[in-house]
C-alpha cells in the first residue's frame, strides 16, 4: 500500500492545491486526486475534501482526515 497526501492553500486562493493518491497493490485499486475543494488544518487535526478517480473512472468524493499524536500528548499515535 502506497499513500500520498499534499494540500495546501496559496495566498489570495480560495481553493487549495495539491494532490491525493492511494494505491493498494493486492486488490489492484489505485486511487488519484483530480480536485481539492477544502482542506482545514487546526491544532493535531487536519481534514481535506475532495474528488478523484479509481483506476482512471469514475467521480468519487474523500475524506481525509489525519491526527498527529504527539500534538494531542501522552505518547498518542497518529491516525489516518
């Protein structure tokens, strides 16, 4: 399993930019990122919507949402 995640807000933009891939190799599933539609990052937390494709159809919506377990304390991990 393969996973990449970049958002970002540009100066002056009011959509992000950036990119979300996922692929998982044993059940030939490959998903790609074609729009970001908000991305809110507060404290440990950061959530990213968007749209994309799975092996190069469709129009599906994510989620995204991930945890930085040293910002929460107490030795947490992080979660995806």
């Amino acid at each position: 399993m393969d996973f990449d995640f970049d958002a970002r807000y540009r100066k002056d933009e009011p959509v992000p930019t950036g990119s979300t891939s996922f692929k998982f190799s044993a059940a030939n599933l490959h998903f790609e990122s074609t729009s970001c539609d908000w991305f809110n990052c507060s404290r440990a937390r950061a959530v990213y919507r968007g749209t994309g494709t799975i092996n190069g159809a469709g129009d599906f919506a994510f989620l995204l949402a991930a945890l930085d377990g040293d910002d929460i304390g107490g030795g947490a991990v992080d979660r995806l």
